[in-house]
C-alpha cells in the first residue's frame, strides 16, 4: 500500500508520521525554527530512514505559521479594502480591528455603489467609473493586495466578479480576494476573512516554496497539500490564494487524528499542549465546525473553523499556593529545563501528574517529595476544570467517549474525574496523523430564494453541490458522503421565503495525482 506522511508544524514542535494505511511505520517530533522549513526537514530526516521515497503517494502538512503572523503583526502585506455596498457606510472595513494590525494592514478602505440584496437582486448598479477611480487611488498608494467585499455576495456573487474584472483590468499585477471565495453570511465578518487572507498572499508564497524545496530536496517527488482548517486538505496552488483556510488546522488535525488512533468517530477530544488543551466535539470523524463569528486574534471572521475551547492547562503550567493554583502560567517550551522531573526548580502539572500515578515522564525521583495532600489538591482543580469544559464541548448530557491526544495526554491518567478516558497509542503524535489521515472537501453556505422551490429541494440541490465541490477537490466520486447539512428557514426576512442552507460533503481522495492534473 502506499505510503503517507503527515507533518504539524506547532508553535514548539514540529512532529511527523509515515502512515501505510491506517499503521503507524515511523514517528518523531523535532524542534520548529523559525523559518518553518528546517524543522520539518529535521523531522523528515528523522522518519525516513528504512523508508522507500518512492513508495510514498503524498506529503501532508498542516502549519501554524499563518495563525502566528496574524497573532504577532509580522511578516502580514498592506492591504486595499473595497466594498460594494450603498455609500456613505456608518460601519466602515476594520473599523473595529486591534491598532497592532491596523498599522501593519494599513487604512486603505474604499465604498462603491454595488451589491445585492438578501434575496440576490441588486441593490445597487455597480459604479463601475467610480470602481476605476478607487483603483488610480490603489495604484498611487503602491498597495498589491486587494481585498473585494460585497453585501450579500454570498448569495450572488456577480457583482463581486465584474468588479474584480474591472480592478485587474485597472490594476495589473495586483491580486485580488473576493469575499465570497472565503467567508460566509455575514458582511463585516467575511469582509475581515478576505482582508486577513489578502495580507497573508506575500508570506504564503515563500513559505510554500519552501515547503516544496524541503520535500524536493530528500528526494521526495509526491504531490504536497496543506490541511484546512475543516479537517480537509487543499493544493499548494489553492493555499497559495487562500492560506486563511489553514490557520486553525492544528489542533483540527489532533481532532482527525484522534479519531483514527482511536476508532472513534464521535466523541470529545481533549488535546494537551505545553500550555492550553484545546477541547472539541468530534462528529462523523471530524471537528465540529463553529456556526458563529469567532474572534481571531482580536478580528471577528466567520470563515470555516472548528469550535474549539482553549483552557490554560498543559504539560507546563505553573502550581502554586499549595496545589490550589493551577495556572494560567506555563513555562511553555522551557519545560524540559524548568519542570521537577527534568531537574528544575518549577513545580508544573507534568510534575504533579507524575507524582499522581501518571506514566513516568523525565525522573520521578525529582517529585518523590511532593506532600500528598498537595498534588491530590492540585489534581482536583485540575479535574474539575478539565470535566466542566468538556460538558461544554458535549452535544448531549449522556456519556460520550473522551480521548485525549497531544504531547501531555499521558497525564491525564492521574486527573480524577476522567475514568475511561481514552489515550490511544502514538497520541503525541496525533496531530501529524491527523494531517496525513485527510480527505478531500467541499461546503455550501448560502442563502436561498424559495421562488417555485421547496426546502427539501433547496437542500438537496446544495447537497448535490457540495458533492460536486467535493470531487472536484479530489474526493473519489463512488465514496463521497455528506456529514453536515442543515436549513435553516428566515422568517424574520419580507414574505419569509428564504432559508440558509449549509452543507459539508467529504471522500477519501481518489488520488492526489488526480487532483493536482485537475481530473
């Protein structure tokens, strides 16, 4: 059978699996670098020893690094906001971002005439003169990047298209993002997704050749493609237009990898990092994806990403006063120096899970110390917290399988309240598994005229769509299924005729050639 390999690149680690079908062949975690690449090309090296390139039918990355640029204002492009909607606007593009962002993005934020309405017809006639104006304005700034909003356009995007056609025609060289190729319902929100996404474009293009030149350089001649932040995966050429469908794809790939080293398709998921566990539903084998606004580093996107909570418990969190203080600190990264059980003078959940029974992580003798009272009291905060957020990630108040993955997932052995928790094997490494373990995707989200139509008829055109966006991804035709699909009627809308349909279609790909040859 051919063989996978999946790569995570985290904040601390970059880990990597070779994977023949659902076996686990070789496994590692390295050190990430700054620039991305030299810690995937250590954790190659790492893996591919006794392995035949040739074998190998595709390379699987999933990345934090454009979630990082965003969160620390680096490496991101200035950008020209355009909306199409009915001038003067009280709620002008980035009216509420973080200055940190707004002084590296810039203010560059034009209104034209133009749009649709919730039902697709015009709102107004495009002011194509005025929409050439805007772009001698661009061009005088220097400005490249383009990011094109229009009201409604999720449901007729054609005003979003002309006007794209018109700003290349004005604007050679520059790149355009339409809102309606990354957001959902929802003006603003979708308007800060293609903002963020344009100002990504620069830095997406040099990470991803990088990527390609460290996979080239050990010989490895498979097709490369990038985890979705749904649990999906796309073409380096596609991530290349659209690295915002990327950002949150870390901890979707713990959640896909869960589900395989597990057997679970269904379930709550608690993946334990250094510093958070990020804590999710997991629904026919996939993160259950957030149906509201989230805030990404201070910006209100709607954009498909997984409902996650964070909670500030890991491998590196600080206790103190007696046990009763578990967190928010964390030691991060330097935990290998700082903990009890690596010779350090910092007492960290590791050293009291250590003490309470878990797996021996370092030298124990360095917690053999510690009062009984203390680490029963400091596991029990820690159990009450991990038990109130996964009720919160549970769908039901029936009992559901727990699996804990991640690089601290061995600790929870020790956590009272969390009996049968599942910690598969190779759970540290559950994320890369995740990113190798991908299908291909598509997803409809758009609002629907009931003219002449029922809803079950509006659904199951959608349906047929994303089915069709699914193949077209690279989903093999005879296997594609549907694992989320919903309507939802708008009654609060004139005549109450229409309804918001969502639609996830998924498969396992047919080949990755395939995909990248556009069969």
């Amino acid at each position: 059978m051919p063989l996978r390999i999946g790569i995570d690149v985290g904040g601390t680690n970059t880990d990597a699996v070779v994977l023949n079908g659902r076996h686990v062949v070789a496994a590692t975690k390295a050190t990430t670098t700054p620039d991305v690449t030299g810690g995937i090309l250590r954790a190659l090296t790492d893996v591919l020893p006794g392995i035949d390139v040739a074998e190998i039918s595709s390379v699987f990355i999933g990345t934090t690094h454009f979630i990082n640029a965003i969160a620390q204002a680096r490496d991101l492009e200035p950008v020209a906001a355009v909306r199409l909607a009915t001038p003067p606007q009280s709620l002008l593009p980035m009216i509420d971002w973080p200055e940190r962002l707004l002084g590296v993005v810039g203010d560059h934020f034009y209104v034209v005439a133009g749009g649709a309405q919730f039902d697709g017809s015009l709102l107004n006639e495009l002011d194509e003169d005025g929409l050439r104006g805007v772009a001698a304005t661009i061009a005088a700034a220097g400005v490249r990047q383009v990011a094109l909003s229009s009201v409604f356009s999720s449901v007729n995007p054609e005003p979003e298209i002309r006007a794209a056609e018109i700003l290349r025609e004005e604007l050679p060289g520059a790149r355009i993002t339409r809102s309606a190729l990354v957001g959902r319902v929802g003006l603003l929100e979708r308007e800060n997704a293609t903002i963020l996404n344009a100002s990504l474009l620069g830095l997406a293009e040099r990470v991803i050749d990088g990527l390609e030149r460290v996979v080239e350089s050990l010989g490895i001649r498979a097709p490369i493609l990038l985890s979705q932040n749904d649990g999906t995966v796309m073409t380096l050429d596609r991530a290349r237009e659209f690295p915002i469908f990327t950002i949150a794809s870390g901890p979707t790939n713990s959640m896909r990898g869960a589900a395989l080293l597990s057997g679970y398709d269904h379930g709550v998921v608690v993946d334990v990092g250094g510093t958070t566990s990020d804590i999710g539903m997991l629904q026919h084998g996939f993160p259950r994806e957030s149906t509201v606004a989230m805030s990404l580093a201070g910006i209100r996107s709607n954009f498909r990403i997984p409902d996650v909570l964070s909670l500030a418990l890991g491998g590196g969190t600080v206790i103190g006063d007696g046990g009763g203080r578990v967190g928010p600190e964390s030691v991060g990264y330097r935990i290998a120096a700082e903990a009890l059980v690596f010779g350090g003078g910092t007492m960290t959940f590791t050293d009291i899970a250590v003490a309470g029974g878990a797996a021996p992580i370092g030298d124990a003798n360095g917690v053999a110390g510690l009062p009984n009272d203390l680490v029963t009291r400091a596991l029990g905060v820690a159990g009450e917290r991990l038990v109130a957020a996964i009720e919160r990630a549970k769908l039901t108040s029936g009992d559901v399988p727990v699996i804990a993955v991640g690089g601290g997932a061995a600790l929870l052995a020790a956590v009272p309240g969390l009996d049968g928790i599942i910690i598969p094997d190779h759970a540290g490494v559950a994320n890369a598994v995740g990113a190798a373990f991908a299908e291909a995707g598509g997803e409809i989200d758009r609002v629907y005229k009931l003219s002449g139509r029922t809803r079950a008829e509006v659904l199951e055109s959608a349906m047929a769509e994303a089915r069709g966006l699914a193949i077209g991804a690279g989903a093999d035709p005879s296997d594609v299924r549907i694992i989320d699909a919903e309507d939802i009627p708008l009654t609060h809308l004139p005549g109450g005729l229409a309804v918001h349909v969502r639609v996830k279609a998924v498969g396992p790909f047919l080949s990755p050639v395939a995909i990248l040859e556009g069969i």
